[in-house]
C-alpha cells in the first residue's frame, strides 16, 4: 500500500510503503480510485486553527497523530471484506462517509457520529484516501452513487455533505429567501448547485476573488460582491431587497462573521461553517433584539449524505470543475490550495 502522509505538521507530504491491511470483522477494504483535496486538510495539515488573539488550537491535542494519511473524500472499490461484513461484494463502487464516531455512545447512536466526542474520523484520525486503499470499519459508512462520476462524487462525502448540512438548518426559509453565501471556494460552489436542486430561491455570494465571483456568477449567482469593498453591506442589502434571513459563512474569518452578523434582518441566521480563524466582539443585546440565530455547523450527518446522495442522483449538480491529479501530486495539490491558485476542486486518482 502506497500512501502520501504528513509526517510533520507543514512539511511536505512523504511517501510511505507497507503491507495493505487485511480487513478483520466488520471492516472493508477498498482501492482509493478518487480523493478529494479539501481545504480543511490545510488544518489538519499544519497541525491548527487559529482562535484569535495569537491564540492556537493544536490538532495534535485533539487526538490527531502523526504520520496520518489525509484524504477524508474518497470514492473506492471493494477488494475485500471481514466476516462480520453484510451487504458488500468485491467489486462495488462506493462513495465513504468519513466523519465515524465510536458507535457505541448517544449521539452515535441518534446518527449525529460527526459530533461524537471520541471520533474516528478518516483522513484526520484514521488512515484516509492520499493512498492506494483505505480501510472502512463498517459498510454503513459505504454508499453506492449509482452513476456518478467518481471524481463528481467524490467531495459530497466533505464538501458536498457540509453545505447541504449547513443549507438544512436554514430550514424553509431557503425556497422563499436569497441566502447569503460568503466564500466561492469549492464549498460555496457546491451549496450554490444544491441549493439550486434543492428548489431554492437563489444566493448572493461573496468573495474577494473576482474570479471565484465569476465563478459564482456563471454558476447561477444572483449577485456576487467583493466582502472587502467600503459598501460591501450596503451591496449586500440592496441585492437581498432588505436584510438577509440566512447567511452561510465558509470563511470564518472574524471579519466574515462581523459582516454576516451585521447583515442579517430580524429573526435571521447565521451559519458558520468555515475556519479560517479569528474572535470577534458581539453587543449582547443584538442577540434578542435581533432575534438572531448565530450556529455553527461541521460537516453533515450519515442520514444527511443519503439524502443529499439521493437528491444529487435524481437532479444531477450542475458541473464542479475538477483537477483530476495522480497521487504523487498530492503534496503540490495542497500548496496550490494554500496559495488560492484552484477553482473548484482538485481530486487525486490513486489508482487510474
Ligand atoms: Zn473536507
Ligand atoms: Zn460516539
């Protein structure tokens, strides 16, 4: 088994060879054919969030270790299985949910295992796709995606299930509001496409990139404004005929959060999803009197990468442009993400 690991926090990727695993119990054994490069592996990969005030959180003091393999979006086909293993055969083609808690606690078992407190999460806790195979404990985590293409299926095992994650606690309020999406990176890109499938009344979206913006615009954008212009608010509102009722924030930048707080209309909502880091100040007395909802939310649950598996089969996403890279270009993959240099997303094939 080939696999591209971080061995140090910020250094280059290094490849590491050694015996493919045999599956034991439940677990599944597949060959990595796509693996999505997501923008939260920059964290995992250097090691932090920053919390604001010079402050650091360390992955390592959350449970991560190195070496890891990243790779937390991956398509794969079975090669082998355990014996406690129902409902697989060799050969099937399945997209994995990565975010795997224990199993065994309360919220594991009402389904939400991406806020279990003891995750297994694959690629960040658990050997990921920056490899030739991947182990799965158990099919449940396995779905089949029928005919879409591996590298399109790919990021709805991240991205995908995380904008559809965030879009789902706007509620109704999406058929019948513009939504505020603020960053048109690979996560805003693909929230704008659900949201459009979903029936959505549409998004304003921001990005002090003019050519995300472009992207945006020719993905469907009702509007695009730069959040760093004078009047960006101003702009924000006029596009929105009024305040706005939902705001999707994949930045998390402090000043992103400013800008989505200041934007919302009474009873609004903002969604925070991105961490790019920061600490802001808040006058308490907003909250109520603005009736605001200010939420956080990561990634998406099992129930909600079926769903949103099931919504993509039926109505298609409109096309998100991906660069197909093999998986020696993983380490260049990143550092083109870090400087900004990708529209829409890099997906490496591993194996053909
Ligand atoms: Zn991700
Ligand atoms: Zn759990």
């Amino acid at each position: 088994m080939r696999s591209y690991n971080v061995c140090q926090c910020g250094a280059p990727l290094e490849l590491h060879e050694q015996a493919t695993p045999e599956p034991t119990g439940s677990e599944v054994l597949l060959r990595v054919i796509a693996a999505g490069v997501c923008h939260s592996d920059l964290h995992f990969w250097e090691g932090t969030y920053d919390l604001g005030g010079g402050k650091l959180l360390k992955l390592t003091d959350r449970g991560m270790t190195l070496p890891l393999t990243m790779g937390h979006e991956s398509v794969g086909e079975v090669v082998a299985f355990g014996p406690e293993a129902r409902g697989v055969a060799i050969g099937d083609r399945r997209l994995i949910y990565p975010w795997v808690g224990c199993g065994a606690c309360k919220v594991c078992q009402r389904g939400d295992e991406q806020l279990c407190l003891k995750p297994r999460f694959l690629g960040v806790f658990r050997p990921g796709g920056y490899s030739d195979h991947i182990l799965v404990p158990h099919p449940r985590y396995l779905f089949d995606v029928g005919d879409i293409p591996p590298e399109q299926a790919a990021p709805l095992a991240c991205s995908g299930v995380t904008a559809y994650g965030a879009l789902r606690k706007l509620g109704g309020l999406v058929q019948t509001e513009p939504v505020v999406i603020i960053g048109a990176g690979g996560l805003g890109l693909i929230c704008l496409c659900i949201l459009k499938s979903l029936g959505g009344f549409g998004a304003i979206v921001l990005d002090i990139d003019e050519r995300k913006r472009d992207a945006a615009r020719q993905a469907g954008a009702l509007a695009t404004i730069d959040p760093n212009a004078p009047d960006a608010l101003q702009q924000i509102t006029e596009a929105a005929k009024g305040g706005v009722w939902g705001v999707i924030d994949f930045v998390g930048l402090a000043s992103t959060v400013k800008l989505g707080i200041d934007s919302l209309t009474k009873g609004g909502k903002l969604i925070v999803v991105g961490l790019f880091g920061g600490e802001i100040a808040i006058s308490t007395p907003y909250i109520p009197m603005k009736a605001m909802t200010l939420q956080g939310s990561y990634t998406g649950s099992l129930s909600e990468l079926k769903d949103l598996i099931e919504l993509v089969r039926r109505a298609p996403l409109p096309f998100v442009p991906v660069d197909r890279r093999p998986l020696d270009q993983a380490y260049a993959a990143l550092t083109d993400l870090k400087h900004g240099k990708v529209i829409g997303r890099v997906v490496l094939a591993p194996s053909g």
